[in-house]
C-alpha cells in the first residue's frame, strides 16, 4: 500500500507534516509513505529527527496551493503542485490513498477532477466524529461541503456514512439518526421533512429517526445526518467547547476526546479512491493519524464498497 502526504499543506507546513509523516511511519506496517512537497525542506527536517531518508518515498515539487486560494482556479493553474500531483499519482494508480491539511477546496475539486464522484452518488461529502459519553462515536455527515441540500442527497449521506461506520470504525448495522429541531415525523423545515420520508421506510439503511441537538453526544444513533451548513455549525462548536474546556482546566478523558488531533482527518466519501483532508492547524499528533485514518479506509476497501452498493 502507498500512501500520499502533501507536505506543503496546511498552516506548520512542512515541519509538522513530515514530523507527522515520520511518526505515522514508525506505527504503520507495510506502508510506503509517499512524500510530495519541497525535497530541499524535506530532507533536513528528516535528518533533524534522526529518519531514515529511504524510508520514504519523495516527489519534489515547490508549487504550493496556499489556504486562501481560489480552489478551482489554483488546482487548474498549478498542476504540479503538492495537491496537484497527489491527485495525479491517485488518479494513475501510483498511490492508493491521499491525505492533506492544506487548501479544503483544493482537496475537494481536485477528487472531484481526478479521481471522479462514484456514479450515482449526486454529492461526496466529508464526515467528522462526535465522541458519545459511553465511549462510542457519531458519524456527522457532511461538515461543510454541501451547505445546500435536497433530500435524495440527505438520504444518500445516510447510505454512505452507514458503509464508512461499519468497514471503518466497526460499528455493525449502524443506525442512522437525521439532526432535526425535534423527534417527531412532522417537525422541521420542508428538507428535514422530505428526507425523513425517505429514509423512514427504506431497507438500504437502518434509520432510528429524528434527533436533536441534545442527542449528539448520545447513543440514539451511530450515524447523524445533516446538510453541510448545519453539520459545519456542530463541528466548530464541539471544538469550541473543546477548547473552552481545556482553558478552564477541566477536562477529563470524556471531554478529552472532543480534541480534534486524536481523529486526524475527515475522508471524503462518494468518490472513486481514498482522500483524507485535515485541519489546517493540524500538528505532528494530527497529521499522523490523518495518515493512518487514510491506511484504514485503504485497508477497508471504503470507496469499492461504496460503489458496490450504489451499483
């Protein structure tokens, strides 16, 4: 198995990201990390920590997309960037899996360009994890991709967050929650209503219905669906409320797990290969486990069997 790191991407590039490379190296078996990004920068920072440079595979190149660029007009303006020639040795095969911190626009035009959505899936996504209070997980999904949705996408989200739940984090027979302002059939706006029409009586997922905002950090469900916009909201709030808690001093190992570094990454499911985008901020901790989440979803055949089920 390769795995693809842009090092140039993301706000400590590229000392974090290839720190993070070397220990994401030292804990993943038969893995061939493939470096992308400025070899000249790379290398002592390898040196500096003692690596073994053959270790690793390279792929020079000094053009970077930056954080605040125009996505569609930088992918297409730079095709040898670090994002650039990531997705190019993904879409010919040369690596199995993908993972960056840089631009999230980028990442996302350049699966949609290269790799290419899995047919019949009308809008990828990415997912994020809330941590349950008995120790489980949520799946949230989307966080941020498609503000605007309708319901046949909604209910996609469902299908699709049920396979990643179940191949990636073990949850069999996932059940499938849809973040509304209530619990009952009739409530919310005319999407929320749509959608739970559709997933009520399906046999393609396993819906319990109906959450709310309270339940997110419960076992109602293993799956919550939402709109992008929404899903967002959540996201940057449980990080908030992370945040707040660890500045205030009163964390304990519940609210300890709200730290994004320990989940690496959000993969962007409905597309043909295994992409991986991580936080901007990520460090050394964040960009190793945005690896390994990428090694995981390889190793589970995520993006087949997503496609197995659509056809």
């Amino acid at each position: 198995m390769k795995i693809g790191i842009d090092i140039m991407g993301g706000d400590f590039a590229p000392q974090t990201t290839t720190e993070g490379a070397i220990l994401a190296q030292k804990e993943l078996s038969n893995v061939e990390l493939v470096l992308i990004g400025d070899e000249s920068q790379i290398i002592p920072i390898l040196e500096e920590k003692g690596a073994d440079k053959e270790a690793f595979s390279i792929v020079h190149t000094t053009e970077v997309i930056g954080m605040g660029e125009h996505p569609i007009k930088a992918f297409k303006s730079k095709p040898k960037s670090s994002i650039g020639l990531g997705f190019h040795y993904l879409g010919a095969g040369k690596i199995q899996g993908f993972a960056g911190a840089g631009n999230t626009g980028a990442m996302m035009i350049g699966s949609m360009y290269s790799v290419k959505s899995i047919p019949g899936i009308i809008r990828p996504c990415i997912t994020s994890i809330l941590p349950k209070e008995n120790g489980g997980v949520n799946l949230i999904l989307d966080v941020g991709v498609n503000a605007d949705c309708k319901p046949d996408v909604l209910y996609q989200f469902g299908i699709v967050g049920s396979i990643y739940a179940k191949n990636v984090l073990g949850i069999q027979d996932p059940r499938v929650g849809l973040l509304n302002i209530g619990e009952e059939a009739e409530k919310g706006n005319l999407l929320s209503q749509s959608a739970y029409n559709l997933m009520k009586d399906s046999k393609e997922l396993n819906f319990s219905g109906n959450i709310e905002g309270r339940d997110l950090f419960d076992d109602k469900c293993d799956v919550i669906v939402c709109d992008g916009f929404t899903g967002n909201v959540v996201l940057k709030e449980a990080e908030a409320f992370y945040h707040l808690m660890k500045k205030r001093g009163v964390l304990d190992d519940y609210f300890s797990k709200f730290n994004y570094e320990i989940y690496g990454g959000s993969p962007i499911l409905g597309i043909n290969s295994n992409v991986v985008v991580g936080h901007g901020i990520s460090n050394d901790i964040a960009i190793k486990n945005m690896i390994k989440l990428t090694a995981e979803c390889v190793e589970a055949n995520l993006s087949n069997k997503i496609k197995e089920a659509f056809n």
